[in-house]
C-alpha cells in the first residue's frame, strides 16, 4: 500500500449530510494486475514504462481478469434507497447492520436545498437541472424532516412496548441511514463506477461514487488514467453511426503530422488507424 | 410441464395481506437433473427408480451442480423490507419496478394482529410467541396505518409540486410494496428456502417461502422429498456433538432387523452403518 | 418457443470434425425481455414497434439485466482445449462427462488441412492467413493422428491392467473430445458471444460461437439484431481517438438530411448528436 | 499479517512431483471476520473469548457472509487435469498461463509408484488402496514418461515449423503442468477444501487442499479450528437416519455430568440439547 493511500486508510471520508465512505482495507495495486498478466501473457520486459503501456493495453482491450486481482474493502454508510441501489452489483461481499438484531438510529437523509429539483423530462429517472421554488424546496424539507421525526418517535415507542425490532422498523422511511462492509475486486468496482458516475445515476449514489473515484486515483493511478481514457471518457458508436460519420469524416485530412502530434503513440496509433479503415469500409 | 404445474403457471398466489407471487415460466423438472448427471455419472439403467434413486443420491452427497440445470421465473410483489432480505441472494436474476421511472403504487404491509408479537429473548433477531396485549396491538396497527397514510399523502403532494419521483420517494416507509421479476436455478432456490424457511427467518419472507415450496413440491416432486429428507430433516452433528452422543448410543440395539425394518434401504442403509461405525471410533 | 426453434431443437448441429452443438432448452424470448423491462420502467404502449424499440434501447444503453431473463440450454461436444477456454465464462452452469466416472471415448479432434497455419505475427496468441507448406501439414496431422491412437491404445491398455479410470487418463491429450451440459443466460451467452466470435478467438471456438450464433438470430431475432447494430458492429472510441478524430470531422457536411436518409430515427438520431456535440466540445 | 505467516509468504510449497502452492497476499484474518459480523450483529464485548465464540457460532450456523470478509491470492503450479476439477469452483478469479501466447514447459506430472493403483469398486470415481503389482506399476510408469517425452519432442517440432502455438499444443498431455494466479474469499476457499479434502476428491488436487489448509492453520487459526470442529469433523443425518438413531439412544445415559466432562459448553450444550429434543419427538 502507497503512502498516500495509508494516510486515508480508516479515515471517513463525508458523503450527503450524514454518510461516509471509508477504506478498510486493500489488497494490490497497478503491480499486481501487471503481475497476474504476466503470467497468462508471457514475461517480456520489466520496465515501468512496460508496466503502465501493459496496464492500458488490457484497459483498451477489455481483459478484464487482471483486474479482478485487487480488492478494496469498505465501510460504508448510505441511506436505504441508496443501499438498495447498490446491493443490485452482485459480485461483492456485504455485510450490513441488521434492523432485527440491532436498533436502527436516529439518522436520515435531508437533501440540501439544491438538490430539491424538478422532475427530469429527458432523463425519465431522474431530476432536472431545475431547481423547485425556495418556498416550496423549504417546505418540502421541512415535510420530509417533521415525518422523519414523527415515524423516529412512534418507532421508539413501539420498541417500549416491546414489539419485535423486526416488525417496529418496518414503517421506517427508505431515508434512514444504515451502514455496511463493502468488499469488491476492481474490475466490479470499475463497472460499478462506470454506471453509477454516470449523469443518468442517483445524485445521491453518485457523491459515493465520486468519492470511491478519488480513493482508486490514489490506490491504482495508472488503472484510473487507462479507465479515463478508455471507458469514462470514451464513446462507443453504433453501426448506424459509423455509417453516418463516414460521410462527414475529411479523410484528407488524416495525415501522418496528426498521428504523430496526437497522444496516440505505437500500438494505439495502429490500432486507431485499423478503426478508421474500419469506418472507410463500412 | 407437468398438467399441475400448469395450472398454477400465472395465477398469482396470495402472500401476506397485499403481495403475492406468481410462477411465471419453468426451465425443466426431475428429469433435467437426471439427463444431466448422466452426462457426468454415465448412463447406467433409466427406469423410474433409478431415476429416484439418482436424485436421491446426488441430493444426499450435494451434488448441487445437476439441480442447476432446471431453472425458474416468478413476479413477486413484497415489501420493501423483505425485498431487501430476499435480495442478499446473489445468483439469481431481478428486475424490480422502480421508483424512479414510475410512481409508487398506495399499498403498504400492515400485519394481521396476531403478528404483533414481543422481542423474543432466545432468538435475537426475531419475535417471540407471545403476542402483545391485544389493545396496544391495535394501536399499534392504527399508528402504523395513519402514518402510511400520512406519508403517501406527502408523496403524491411533493409529486404535484413536481418535485423529481427520485427524491419525492425518500419518505416511503420499508413497508411499502415493491414488484419484481426473479430468476433463479432450483439449485439456488433450494438454498434460499433452506434459510427461509427456517423458524430463524423473519415470518414475513416465510410466507413467501413456503409458497415457494408448495410450487416446487408440484414441480420437482422427487426433488423435493429428498430435500426433505436430507436437508430440512436432517440434522448436522459437531464433533463434539458427536463425542456426546457415542456415550449414550447402546450399540447392542443396532441389529440387522431394526435397519430392515426402517426406511433405509441399500446404498443408504450401508452408508448409515458407516457414520455409525465413524462415530464409534471417535 | 417459436416454431423455427422447435425445428431445430434436439438436434446435433455439427462443429469441428466430430464435435456439436444441440439446443436442449429455452426459456423465454425477446418478449420475455420486454415483459421483465417494463417492470422496471413502466407500462407504456405495447405495440410491436414498440417492443422492438425498448429492445433496442436495453441493449444500446447496456441495460443488461432483462436480457438475463432469457435462459438456454446447450448439450455440446468439444475438443478438450476448447472446453478449457469456455470454462472461463464462470455465469453459467455445467455438467461435464466425467473420466473419472466413466472410460473416455476414442474421439480427437484432427483439424483440417486448411487450419494447419503459421504462428500469427500480430496477434501474438493467434495463427496467421497463411498456411504451412501442404507437405508439412501433411505430416503434422499425420503426427497428430498417429499420437492420439498411440494414447488411446496406451490407455486402453492401462485400463484392462485395472489401473483406476481417473489415472489412465492423465496422457490423454488435449485434443480429446468431452461433452457437457451449458445453461446459460442471454445477457452472458452474449458477452461470450462478443468474445468469442472476434477474430483474436482461436477457431475452434469461434467455429461453436458461430453456430449458436445462428441458433440465436431464430431465438430471439430483435436482440440479435440489436446486438450486431449496438455490440458486435459497433466500434469504442477513446479518449485520444476522439480528440484526433474531431480534427478530421467536417462537421459542415453533418445536415438534417444526412440524418433523415441514414436509418438513425428519433431517439438514437438525437443520442447520436448529442456524441457529435461531446466530441467537437473536447 | 502475523508473523507466521510472513514467513510462508511467496515461499513455494511443493505439490506433487513438480508443481507448487505460493501465498502470494492476504486480506485480513480472523479479526476481519469478527469485525464485519459485529456490523450486523450489533457491538457487544470484545475480549478475544467472545471473538473466538463469534467466530464458531458464525460457522455454525452457516453464517457465511463475515467470512467471504477475507481473501487469499495464491500462484499455483498444477496438472491440467487438476487444474480442470480447480476451475469447476467459479467464485474465484484466475488468470491462468496461456498456451496460445506462450511456449508451454517441458513438465508433465508422473505419479509416485504407490499411487498407480487400481480402480476402486466402492468409489466408482477413484482408485483403489490397492497397489498394481510393482512390475505393472513400473511399466506404466514408463509408457506416461515416453510419452510425455514424445509428445513434447513432436509440439518442439511442430513450433519449428512455425505451426501456430495454439495448434501445436492440441496433443499436449492432460498431465502437462501449467500455472496460475487464483484469488478467492474465504467462504469459498473453505467449501473447496470440504470438498477437495474429502477422499472422494482425486489424491491429486487433494495434496493441493492439504497445503492450502496448513496455510489456513496459520493465517486464520480460529476459524480453522471451527471449520473442522463443525465442518470437517461433522456428520449429516437424514430424517431417516435420525428415525433408526433414536431407536438406540439411551437417553438415560444423558446427564447433567455428561454434558458438564464434556467440550460443549454454555450456548453449544443448549444447542445439543435441543437437537436431542428434535430426535426424540420424532
């Protein structure tokens, strides 16, 4: 483990008003994925520069299992609807406190005022950029806080007269905070991050996901940059799209000058020239 | 698909005061397993028995890897804090209606009276026999049904408001009904039942257990005997437990007369007479 | 099931020299994945255009989990070396001949002359267009046959000296012929597909690829159709290839009736100008 | 990582004739199992007793999930024909050498004279206790050496030719070596090692399951006392089996100062007693 990932281990790191997210413990960096490929690939040279071109060429070309390699293991606290979200990414290991061993606590999500937007009409699930009315954004807090409150206090009470802990919870509001141990290797938590950094996710799982961007910038910064490029700041086009961009492309314009004042170096180069012709042939 | 399963295939089966659920399609039966472990295991005689009998054993040693060849799909409807249960099982498929593509339906969980039970003393996690005194038990289900009451009345207000589906949900308590599809191999379900059907479970996922199993018995009839037989009937013993129990066992009882008149017969009487003979030589 | 799909169903489709394919069972097809999806993301009109552009729309979106609604069934028979790559795909479930069990047949996979090519130069696991000399692939499969019926008469032999099944076999080679049982979802009989139909798979399994290929464009014909659109014919742009690809772009030629005479209509038209618009903002 | 353990770290450990088992890193140890149960099970007291009594009760009630907390990478050198039972366990994550990038060793794996025996006729999967007679054992174990030897001169030969590595390996022996890097939780290491230690499980991967489980030992020595107090050392009874049991239980014999002499102590006694009540009212 680098020094700047032992510095954050066990910190908690705040997400959303009450929440955290915080790294316990880490298996692997950007050298055992080079490691594990090694032995499929062959051995060739050692070189650092080896190592990084290795790691982004598996990237670019999606084999995955290197990257299976590394685990990360969290401790997370989220509200529920956030929890329920998440659980849907199977290849993890949770654990999550239990409302029927262990009494829930006195924590819910408030959103900030930003955040009480307009329903989104191009993104079906989701908020628009639109902000409600203050006067109805406060109002609306203060309705979400008072039931907050209110469904507390009869929970408590319930728990008084000694109704079961199982069967007292179960009008708490989807916003009651819970908190789990999150384990996964970094091609799930990749894939992970992938939809849940995306515009069309959850503002409020996406604070999570930007925080878990950070850590992984710190824990495997070659593995990130590859992702960047690759897959966050890639663009995949269909079929139909290459056969409409074909005709606006100036394949003039494509000169030996470009490529060589590009990013694009070596193989990458060959590759994106394989594309265009690709595209040329369509 | 047998004529009786047939008949069940799409009704919905009443679970709990609003939930229900509903087999939708059926991948195979009993002689799936049988076709594929034959592949492993050779072809050996097809007659009915033996048919029985493969089963049997494959259920008895956990040769689990045949029972994933038969695969069923159901609709569920279930509170949301069953849900969040019933999802800890990973393999297996799901899409659920989501709230934040569409509304949430009026139609919360509110126990029958007798369910309104105390804490239980002996299992941590669950409730007790005893019922509570039939007044606070009332109250207790009218506070719980004025506040889903209260809290749906907000929700469809803070969606007048146009406040954005994602969020106007937040509030929506754990006993509000939720729908999903769910695919899982017989393999799998069988695990899931093992655990859900235990008297630890909470009673509300139970119900939906025992349904399940109630289909199955009509699906996979031998299956289900032998699940019966050597799973929720049986008993796992500790070494200790075992030490134990060879102090106490009178040895001179065991006769040939007492296993031909019991149930257990060929393969499975010898294999009992070794067990026995492990536990003697502790 | 569709009426194609019956026909074929329970028959061996031929793959290699002695190796097949047969689609034992299937549950489900494209409208069982519009049947899950609108589940999730309401009700909608339903007509058949309608179908067909929800399918469309999971599949550009990687909307994944509704295409694993859809399960089948394979019984296949391959070549030892083959089995080995397809094991990889760990979400699926299998039963495999078993030589411990049972005595392995005297069946090898020999190639076709055709096949008996040069080590690729750039694809490093690869074997190039170019074939050997015939003479020498001549005597390499003669070789290849003579050692198989070596081994077969050496294990033979072995066995009727009454060593155990399960030792006799360790120098039978590779290209030995196994038979198993493949159940598998279509969400990951796709993601296999994807890989195993590209051109760095060796033949022998893209030979398999292929065929249940063919058995999926009857299956589920929307979603195969989607998927050569959205996956197989589609092309992934990174980062720096976006930056230098803008540059070649005459965005001048790009016109509404360039859109309208290309068969990118109403939703993917406008998805595929708001990617134009990400990639000249770069 | 404690001490011991470090020691072992990247050691190889010899596996049969030429293979090996190396630690290559661990995530967390039997505090890691504790620390994500007490998430669920609430706080309670910490002394190391009431880990040690968290940990058996989690395995023995089969509370699986604290323990998937923990996870083990090793790099392994093993026959393919073991390798081929290995894989068979899918929740893990491999990445294997590849005979289509690389030139696969001249190693094969040639049994120890004691282990050529013959077929079992109880296990219908294994061998015998029951050795061949020394000169047959000699014979055999000199046809696998040549050909071995052969078959390895004929894949040079072919490699000279410039046939492509993925064909000129096709005729390889099953006893070829070959190596990988496996990354697993502990949940599932430990069903593997039920599995591979039993003696249904061929000598071959069992030699592999002994080595893993001394590493056990060392790195989670609670959990691995638990593992075999409960697990390994355990019996299953069916309802059956349990029928025929009562009938020779003395139950006169159980006494207060049974139990008292005997290793069951406090919750586990109780336990034991109700299990006992189970069989009688049978």
């Amino acid at each position: 483990m680098n020094e700047a990932l032992s510095k954050i281990l066990g910190k908690e790191i705040k997400c959303l008003d009450k929440g955290f997210i915080r790294l316990i413990d880490a298996m692997g960096d950007d050298s055992s994925i080079v490691q594990a490929a090694r032995v499929s690939y062959g051995k060739g040279t050692k070189t650092p520069s080896a190592d990084r071109e290795l790691i982004r060429y598996l990237m670019r070309h999606r084999h995955t299992s290197p990257f299976e390699m590394v685990e990360f293991k969290f401790h997370i606290k989220l509200p529920i609807f956030v929890a329920r979200q998440w659980i849907r990414h199977r290849t993890a290991n949770v654990n999550e406190y239990s409302g029927r061993y262990s009494e829930m606590k006195d924590e819910f999500y408030v959103p900030e005022i930003e955040q009480i937007r307009t329903q989104s009409t191009i993104n079906k699930q989701g908020r628009d950029e639109e902000r409600l009315p203050e006067e109805t954004a406060k109002l609306i807090l203060q309705i979400l806080q008072e039931s907050q409150y209110l469904l507390y206090s009869q929970y408590q009470s319930m728990l008084e007269k000694n109704l079961a802990r199982e069967l007292a919870r179960i009008n708490l509001p989807l916003s009651t905070y819970t908190e789990w141990y999150w384990k996964i290797d970094l091609h799930n938590l990749l894939h992970f991050l992938k939809l849940r950094l995306d515009w069309h996710a959850q503002y409020e799982i996406r604070v999570y996901a930007e925080k878990i961007a950070e850590i992984l910038k710190i824990a495997v910064p070659i593995t990130w940059e590859a992702f960047e490029d690759y897959i966050l700041g890639g663009i995949n086009l269909s079929k139909q799209e290459i056969n409409v961009l074909k005709q606006i492309i100036n394949f003039d314009r494509l000169s030996d000058e470009l490529i060589e004042n590009s990013s694009l170096k070596g193989l990458e180069a060959k590759e994106f020239m394989m594309k265009l012709k690709k595209i040329t042939l369509r």
